[in-house]
C-alpha cells in the first residue's frame, strides 16, 4: 500500500468514527513534517477529527508524537524553575506580554512558545512581529541565549520544535478547524512539552471571545488539558477567565504591544488585564515554588512591577531578539502606526452593557490586522484604540473606541460593525463581575 493510499485510509478511519492507534498517529505526525501528507490531507484530517473528536489516548498519543516530531529542550544549566503560561487565544489577549517578563523578574525563567493568531484572536507572535528588528523564529542558539539574559524569551516555533504542530496549526487557521479540543490540546501540550517545562498554567478564555463560549465547553477543554498535561508528567493548573468583552483598552498587534509597555511601565493599566494577569503569575510563581502562597505571589509580582524590574526584563527580551534596545522608553518611535483614525460615537448615549467579543476580533482581522488566508501578511498598525469595556459610558463625545485604519472607507465599515458588536443602554449594569471565573488543577 502507498504511503498517499494509507494516509487516506487513516482520514477515512477517523471521519468514519473509527480509532486510530498510537503507531498510525505517528506515522501521519512523520508525514505531515515530512511533507509526505499533503496540505489537502492534513485539512482533510482536522475536519474529520473535528466533527468525529477523538479519544482521550488518542489525543496524548498525538500530542506525544507532535512533542518528538522535532527537538525537546534541556534548560538543567539554568538556576531557577522553567515555567510558562499559555492561552486558549482572546480578543485584546496581551497578558504573555506582560506575565512573562514579570515572572522572568520574579526569579522564573519563561522559554514561552506561542502561536500566530487563529481565527477571530490575535496571536502574541503577531503583536511581537510589529515590533522593528524582533525575531520571531530565532534559531535554538538564540532563543536560548535570550533566556538566559533575560529570564524569558517569547518566540514562535522554530523548524526544530514541534514542526508538525507548526504547519498542521497553520492548516486549522484558514479551514474553520480551530474549535477541535482534541487539536487546541495537542497543539498547545505539544509545544509546551518540547520547551522542556517544570511547571504551566493554563489561561482558558470563556465567552463569545473564545473559541469555548460557554463554561460547559470550556470546562471540557480543561480537563482534556489537564489530564494530557498529567499523563506527560507536566504539572500545570488552569484558570477559566471571562472573555465576552476585549480583554483592556486596545485591540490590534502595535496597540497591544503598547498596551503591554504601559502597564509593565506602570504608565496606566485596565483593571480586568491587570486581574487576569495578576492570577495566572501567582498560579506559576506557586506552582515553581518561587512564592509559598497566593498572597506572598502577589506581592512579587506587584514588586516586580512597581520597581520597573519587569519592564526592564521586557526590555532585555526585546534587545536580545533583535527589536530596539530603548522600546520601552520610546515606543511610539518603533511601533507602527495607521494612517487613519476614526472615533466610533455610538447611535444614541448611554452605558455599555455587551459586547460580542468574536465580531471585534474579525472586525480587527478584516481590517488586516489578521490572517483570512495561511499567506496572507499582517496589518502591524490597523486596530482599535480605547475600547469601551462593560459599564462604561459612552456618547457623542465619549466613543465607544478608535479605529485605526489604512483608509477611510475601511474606517468606516469598522465603525459599522463596531457599532452592531455592542449594546449600549440608559440603564447602568451593576457591579462588574470579577473575570477571572474558576480554577482547576492541583491544590494550593
């Protein structure tokens, strides 16, 4: 039997509901790194495990597979705990921006392995592409030299680490194949596997901004995470944090690289970005031993902070990579910035009392500011500016954000749909719930 007449036996297999053993899954894991598995097979092997799932084993046998398609990474020269955050992917997400270096201050070191954006989120490997000069794929020489000079290092994956998850994650992102937990569980175990990792925690986003919108679903993806994660021997926790609204002001790769800057710098901050990060940092410095409770997490990290120890450590990761040595004092001088800006008022003053987070991510990736096609180039610029969050007022002179365009027309038909994205009331929402929402791992 051929190589092409197996690999479309194994997708006929699983689109049929049938199992697939650990030895087949390696095999289309070896094909799919050695091109032998055409695109259209690898698209045809994550619709049927999209709409067939697979099993528990046989998510850790690819998971596995995909960890030892390239190479695992050793950090025992290192003096400190190797850790790392990962997340399920939001709309306005950049909290790895700002926790890496945080926990790099905090005596952690963070080789953090992230993705392009998938579908209606943003990716931290875009936000950092718009920052002049940064390597995103740096060789392993590289990599491992940023780390050691500044704690953290976040880069995308190399052609040594987890390279099937490399293209077959590319595939998903233009084939609506993104929302398989079995595929989210293998991709991001597997790259966090080959980091060579003491310890993770897990950032699941919940809410019409993620790609688990309700609890149920979100809950489902967790525990497929942590028992994965468990069967490799990986301790990690997760926290399930709310996603139905951006996560702080802006939305849009230079922004949010912006965004991240002002609050390691203490310049401003949005009160749910600093609540979300400031719960998955206490989770990792806990769980690497770097801090005995929660509340003694939390005060280093606040340290870290407040005495520009973490932004320094920003600093430092964005020299070692390549980008501007003086980012974090001057950043409007690097990052990009679009020619148009329109304030979006909304049709009648009010409070806003919902938001649908997914139409903002697609209305940033219409913009440019994502991809729609796996060749397609990244907007660094394009996004919107000051974005509204839940109980804020809003009127003719208060607008519901800016967008950040390449041309008036686009402005405006961002402006539309902004517009539609939310709902806005005379009536005052309350208090705002806190967005973290649970937590689920091992105990304190």
């Amino acid at each position: 039997m051929t190589a092409r007449a197996t690999t479309a036996e194994l997708i006929r297999r699983k689109r049929d509901g049938a199992p697939l053993t650990e030895a087949q899954i390696a095999d289309l894991v070896v094909g799919i790194v050695d091109g032998s598995v055409s695109d259209g097979q690898v698209a045809a092997f994550a619709m049927a495990v999209y709409f067939r799932g697979m099993s528990r084993e046989e998510c850790a046998a690819l998971t596995r597979a995909m960890r030892h398609s390239g190479v695992v990474l050793d950090w025992s020269d290192l003096d400190g705990p190797i850790l790392d955050k990962h997340s399920t992917g939001g709309v306005g997400d950049k909290v790895s921006l700002i926790l890496a270096p945080v926990v790099a201050a905090c005596g952690g070191f963070v080789p953090m392995i992230s993705g392009r954006g998938l579908g209606h989120t943003g990716g931290t490997l875009d936000k950092l592409g718009s920052i002049p000069g940064y390597d995103t794929v740096p060789g392993l020489d590289r990599f491992r030299a940023a780390v050691r000079a500044a704690g953290c290092a976040i880069v995308g994956q190399t052609a040594d680490l987890a390279p099937a998850d490399r293209r077959l994650y590319a595939i998903r992102d233009v084939t609506a194949t993104v929302e398989s937990i079995p595929l989210i569980t293998a991709s991001i175990l597997s790259k966090k596997l080959a980091a060579g990792l003491d310890a993770l925690v897990m950032d699941v986003k919940v809410g019409s901004g993620a790609f688990a919108p309700s609890l149920e679903s979100a809950t489902e993806l967790t525990e497929s995470l942590l028992s994965v994660a468990a069967d490799a021997g990986l301790p990690t926790v997760a926290v399930l944090t709310d996603m139905s609204w951006a996560l702080g002001h802006h939305v849009g790769n230079a922004l949010e690289v912006r965004e991240a800057i002002d609050v390691l710098t203490g310049r401003r901050h949005d009160t749910r970005l600093y609540t979300v990060t400031l719960a998955l940092a206490c989770e990792l410095l806990v769980l690497g031993g770097l801090a005995g409770d929660t509340a003694t997490a939390a005060a280093l990290v606040e340290k870290a902070l407040a005495s520009g120890a973490a932004a320094e450590r920003f600093g430092r990761m964005v020299a070692a990579l390549g980008g501007p040595r003086n980012l974090v004092e001057c950043p409007d001088r690097y990052l990009a910035g679009a020619p148009v800006e329109l304030a979006v008022a909304p049709e009648v003053a009010g409070v806003i009392t919902r938001m649908d987070a997914r139409a903002v991510g697609l209305l940033v990736v219409q913009l440019g500011g994502g991809r729609q096609r796996v060749q397609d180039a990244i907007d660094p610029a394009v996004g919107l500016a000051e974005v509204r969050g839940p109980g804020e007022a809003v009127g003719r002179d208060r607008p519901i954000a800016l967008v950040h365009a390449r041309s008036t027309a686009d402005a405006e038909t961002a402006a539309a749909t902004l517009r539609r994205a939310v709902t806005v009331s005379d009536e005052p929402i309350g208090a705002t719930p806190s967005p973290v929402l649970r937590r689920m791992g091992a105990a304190r």
